[in-house]
C-alpha cells in the first residue's frame, strides 16, 4: 500500500507524543487513488485474447480499463491484435483465398514469417475469426475459436463506452502502440489514427478514460506535444526497440528523464519484486518508490493465474494448467506500493484488492 502523506504522518505522530494536531498548512491532500485494474488484452485467461467477448467478459469482472494492442491495416484503420503477425490467433492459415499473402518480415531486428494485418484490408481482415494464442495452456479457451472477428479501435471505444452507461461505472481504454517505428517507417503510423479516433470519441483530456502505452520511447515523446492524455513508458528488461536501455530507464535519473513525456511507468512485474528461475521470490526493488518520487504512477505486468506463470508460493498443484492463488500474488504487488494491475483475469484482482471493491 502507498504510504500517508507527510502532513498526515507529522499529524499522527504529534498525537502519538500528546501534543495537539499541527495547523493546517494548506488545503487538505486528496486520498490516493486506488489501484486500478487493466484487463490484459480483455479477460485473455477466460476467452480468446483481444475480442470483444474478451473486453466484455473483463468488465463483467470488474475491470477499470481494457487494452487493446493495436496494429494497422492495409487501408490504415487500426485493430487489436498482440501482434501484426496473426497466424496464432487467427484461422487464416485455413483460408485458402489469402495463401498468397504468406510472406516473411523483419520486425525490430526479428525475421517473422507468417500473415500481417498490414497486408489485408479491414474487410478482408473482417472474414477471418480469432481464436486462443495458448491453446495447450488455456484449453478451455479453445471452445470460443471461430466465434468472434477482429475488433476495431472504434468498436472498443463504443464497447467501453456502452459499458459505463450500462454500469455507472467509468470504463476505459489503455491502447499499446506495437511497433511504432516499424509502421512509421511502412507508411503506417499509429498515432495519428489513434488520436483522431479519440477526438471523435471525445477523449482528448487529461482526465479522459485513456492511457497509451508504448515500449517505445520517441513515439512517446511525440505524442505528449499533441495530446493530454495519460501516456505510459512501458519497460522491459534489455533494449528498446529506438534503441534506449530500459536498465538506464529504471534509475532515479531515468525515471526523472521519462518524466519529462510519460505520467507513468509499466514495468516487468519482476522489476518490482524479483523472482528467481523457480519462481522463488526476491525482496522489492526501490523501483516504486523512486517513480513515485519522479511523479510516476507504476502498472505492472502481466498477472495470470495459471501455476505456469505464478511465482512458486501461489502455485496450487504440480499441473501448470490449474490456477492457483493469482489474488494472492497480486496483493504483494498492491502492498509495494503499486498504482495498478495488469491481470489477464481482472476477477482476481478485484479479489486482491476486496474489500474496498465489493
């Protein structure tokens, strides 16, 4: 949990010497916000990621925010995909008519082979049908393949948009620009089109239900002349694709550099508290309390409950395939401090954070 704030910790220890509560010095400090729930690429532990059945389902659950990874088409509308290569969570391998289309790209330093959405029109696109990216892990998923298409950024914003009129709830959207200097460079930005949708859905505040994330750094930079939403420095371990350490990213003096464009960090959850290779955990690093002492709200990812990816004391069982104790997890990183979540299945969350939830 985040700390008081010192004008709340000098209050209480003034009471605890018997001495009277100190003046105010100022208009009273708004309590901190409370951690909030992302739901990754929808409820992507309980339906096939990026559908809207999986948005949907992620709200059901308690969701605050669903996010799409969005990538451009040949005819520049953007759609959510966890990759521009979409022969893992698509059925267009079986669709004979775009055999053709099959080719091999290099992507940040990395040759993929397979179908991408920016050789295909949206309506082409609109013919094929999602399914499960981890169908030996998520086997249940598999029963949802062929039941939903590719949704549009449009179609998610009047999704979330449907949702907050429906629940009185405030649903937002936490869009991850995938390779920006990848579709800059094909002719393809993302941004722009991002952005235009967002006025139309008239989210252009800094208020607005809306972060964009980005591992990237200079489409970051960019985007904060040309818009007041939140934007998110997503870090990693290693280099970013334009080229800047995330190791450098992650000291006092970086932290204060991302500053400068981002209103938040969204950290390898091992960055906030490390684990070893079987899965034991470490202590927290220092990492949130130097973004918060940079001014930077901390999310991160990703959480799922499957034994597979649990750190070793949540695990239920020897099967990776059972789910273990995911709210249990998540609570360690709400108590170092977090200002949010990242959960493939945001009901556990909801149960990590409870009972200010229920």
């Amino acid at each position: 949990m985040r700390g008081l704030p010192i004008a709340g910790v000098l209050i209480l220890m003034s009471q605890a010497v018997g001495a009277g509560p100190l003046p105010p010095s100022g208009p009273p400090l708004p309590p901190p916000a409370a951690p909030i729930i992302i739901a990754h690429r929808g409820a992507s532990a309980d339906r096939p990621e990026h559908t809207l059945a999986a948005y949907a389902l992620a709200i059901e659950q308690g969701a605050d925010f669903v996010e799409p990874d969005l990538v451009p088409t040949k005819d520049h509308r953007l759609v959510a995909r966890h990759e521009n290569e979409i022969s893992g969570t698509t059925d267009v391998g079986a669709h004979p008519e775009f055999a053709g289309r099959k080719t091999t790209k290099t992507i940040d330093g990395e040759s993929v082979t397979g179908w991408f959405t920016e050789d295909f029109t949206l309506a082409e696109l609109k013919t094929l049908r999602a399914r499960e990216r981890l169908p030996q892990l998520r086997t249940a998923n598999v029963a949802f393949d062929g039941q939903e298409a590719i949704p549009t950024l449009e179609e998610i914003i009047a999704l979330a948009k449907a949702a907050s009129a429906r629940t009185g709830r405030t649903i937002g959207i936490y869009p991850e620009t995938k390779h920006p200097s990848y579709f800059r460079a094909a002719g393809l930005p993302i941004e722009p089109v991002l952005l235009a949708a967002l006025q139309v859905a008239g989210w252009t505040r800094a208020d607005s239900p809306v972060f964009i994330q980005s591992f990237e750094t200079g489409n970051l930079k960019a985007l904060r002349g040309e818009t007041k939403v939140r934007l998110i420095q997503l870090i990693d371990k290693g280099i970013s694709a334009d080229g800047v350490s995330y190791a450098a990213m992650i000291t006092p003096a970086g932290l204060k550099a991302v500053a400068a464009y981002a209103d938040g960090i969204g950290p390898a959850r091992d960055l906030v508290i490390p684990r070893d290779a079987a899965g034991v955990l470490g202590s927290p690093t220092t990492l949130v309390a130097d973004a918060h002492a940079a001014g930077l709200q901390v999310h991160p990812w990703t959480f799922r409950p499957e034994n597979f990816f649990l750190a070793a004391p949540f695990r239920k069982g020897v099967n990776p395939l059972d789910r273990g104790d995911a709210a249990g997890e998540i609570r360690l990183w709400l108590e170092a401090g977090v200002d949010g979540v990242f959960s493939d299945r945001p009901a556990a969350a909801v149960e990590a954070m409870s009972p200010a939830r229920r």
